[in-house]
C-alpha cells in the first residue's frame, strides 16, 4: 500500500469510515444497528463530499473575454457618464462600470 493510495477517490488519510459513522450518528441513525447496505451508502456518501472539497476538485467558472477600453476610449466613456463634471466619484464608477457591462453583455 502506497502513501498515495484512495479510496473512491478519497486520500487514505481520511478517515472515512469515522466520519459516516459521525455523520449517521448526527442524522440519530445507530450505526452498530444499521444493516451494512446502509452503512456503505452513508460511505459513498462521505466519500464524494470529501473528494469534493479536496482542491483541484471545485468546478471552476469558464473564462470570460472582456474588452477593456483603452486610455481614450476610457475618457469618451467618461465623458459620456459624465460631461458635465456633475458625478461624484461613486456615481462616476457606477456609470462607467454600466457602461463597460453594456460593452461586455456576458458580465
């Protein structure tokens, strides 16, 4: 038996057998009564919560493009929310982050 060793995926550092039974104790089911069909659902169970939480394993967001005004066309937006000079810097952010989601519908 090798240190990198699973179980269903699960790292044998981790006790899995521990943690169903704490986990059928707190759902108020006796494991010393629960018929062995039972007991290794409430594994498989624990098994793939814990490999869930393992890094590496979180679902990760898809990647976005986002287009980025450059400097002058930053200015124009500016501009645009805010000719007037009439904004204070909350409302001036607000106005231009409208603006760059209209630019980028996918945010």
């Amino acid at each position: 038996m090798t240190t990198n060793q699973t179980i269903d995926g699960v790292p044998r550092a981790y006790d899995v057998e521990s943690a169903a039974r704490t986990l059928a104790e707190c759902m108020d089911y006796s494991w010393d009564h629960m018929p062995e069909k039972g007991r290794g659902a409430i594994r498989e169970y624990v098994a793939l919560i814990i490999a869930a939480a393992l890094p590496g394993n979180a679902e990760q967001p898809a990647p976005v493009a986002v287009v980025l005004p450059d400097v002058d066309d930053l200015a124009q937006i500016i501009r645009k929310v805010d000719g007037t000079h009439s904004l204070g810097a909350g409302a001036l952010a607000e106005s231009i982050l409208d603006e760059l989601k209209r630019l980028n519908p996918s945010l």
